[in-house]
C-alpha cells in the first residue's frame, strides 16, 4: 500500500539544479534539498553557485555554461545520470521585433532556447540509459501571452514547453518524465529593471490576479511535486504558477 506521506520525499535522489547561482534555481536547490535531495548546484558564475551550496546540508557545486557545449559535455561526463535535472537560465532583450539586431536575437535564441535543448539532449540521454528520472525546465506566461517587447522571448518560452513535450514523449517509454514550470513575474535578478520603475512593476503586480509578484520560493513546490513520486503520472505537462496572470482576460471589473 502506498505511504502518501512519504510521495514528495526525495531522500536517496540527485538533483542537479541549472541556474542554481541565484533567484529561482537557489530557491529550487533549497527547496529540493529539504525534500531530502542530494543537490548539486550548477551555474555559469562559479562562485555564485558556490555560496548557494555552501547554505545547503550536503551540496555541491560547479560551472554549468548551458551556452558552452564543452561546458555541458563535460558536467554530463562527470555527474552521470541524475535523478531530477533543472534548468532555470533564460535571459531577454526587451525590444520590438523590429528593432532587434540579429546579434541581440542570437543571444536570447542561444541561452533560452539552444542552450537548453543542448543541456537536455546530454542529460536526457543519460537519465534514459538510466531509466528513470524527472526532467523540469522553466518556461513563462510568455509562452502562452505576450506584450510589445517580448517576442524573442516570448518565442524561446514557447518553444520550451514544445521542447520538454517531446522529450515527455520520446524518453517516456524509456522511464525518464519531463515536464514545464511557467512563472507569472518574480522577484529575481532578471525582473530588477522592472522592479526599479514602481509604475512599471504596480502594473504588473496589479495584473496578477493575487494583486502582486512572486517570490522565488514559491516555485519550490512545483518543483518538488514535479520532481517526486507524488507527480509520478505526470509528463508533457506545463505547470503554472502565475498568480492567476493567465486565467483573467482584461482588467475592467463590472459595478455592482
């Protein structure tokens, strides 16, 4: 008979957390690690994600370049398998698309979108030679809604989910899930621009239907039901944690 108190348990399970050096993916590894997860903490700023581990019981930490094939080949090389893979790093260029430069359009296309097939494709093989595993990578509101200045982003979000879709289906039949988590907007380092111009950030905060931001924290139980057995007839599947953002259509609220 199944314990249910023990579904969201990861005791004897690695986590390997991309992103780990700050915002969502610190409070990811945190939250992983309390579940009983034996956390490894990846980033692109070393001593970043050296700090998160060092607040961690048990973790560990190392470079992760997600936009660095060598950088990635080299972490599969030496982590193998693990039970539940992360990935938290995206970025955005906030222009209207006919203003963007291809430079610009390759540095938001190769971190969000190439950078995380790349990461995917390693790991993904590993954990499905392994036969099992959890797979959660992080998309957005913007791949299902948009504003002016965001269609590159916008794009790479969408083309996320459709990412982690298909390796649902390809890597399913081999033991391995592979599911999406889509934040409203959340107090991190890449939302300080908008945090810094208070109508800008009242606006968005008025938008959600909890009339405020995230914090990073609370993306840690998507994670930890999309990492753990609770979740475990859970695949292709996108998750959203957004505030309601997505579920209310305009803004005008009828009288009485």
């Amino acid at each position: 008979m199944t314990d249910y108190a023990d579904l969201f348990r990861l005791d004897g399970r690695r986590a390997l957390v991309v992103g780990a050096g700050s915002g969502i993916g610190a409070a990811c590894a945190a939250g992983l690690a309390a579940f009983g997860a034996e956390v490894i903490c990846g980033d692109v700023d070393e001593a970043a994600a050296e700090a998160v581990a060092k607040g961690i019981d048990g973790a560990t930490s190392r470079r992760l370049d997600i936009a660095d094939v060598a950088s990635i080949a080299a972490a599969a090389s030496e982590i193998g398998a693990p039970d539940v893979l992360v990935t938290t790093p995206s970025m955005n260029v906030r222009k209207r698309i006919v203003d963007y430069t291809d430079a610009e359009l390759d540095r938001v296309v190769d971190l969000n979108l190439k950078g995380t097939f790349r990461l995917c494709r390693a790991f993904g093989a590993l954990m499905a030679d392994a036969g099992r595993g959890s797979m959660i990578g992080f998309t957005s509101i913007r791949s299902q809604t948009t504003e002016p200045g965001q269609g590159a982003y916008a794009a790479t979000k969408a083309g996320t989910v459709m990412l982690f879709k298909t390796l649902a289906v390809e890597l399913g039949p081999r033991g391995v899930r592979a599911n999406t988590v889509a934040p409203g907007v959340v107090e991190t380092p890449l939302t300080q621009p908008i945090k810094d111009k208070t109508e800008w950030y009242d606006a968005y905060a008025d938008k959600a239907v909890l009339k405020r931001w995230a914090q990073p924290g609370e993306m840690v139980g998507a994670v930890v039901f999309l990492a753990s057995d609770a979740s475990s007839y859970v695949t292709g599947s996108t998750l959203f944690v957004d505030g309601g953002w997505t579920a209310a259509d305009g803004r005008y609220e009828p009288p009485g």
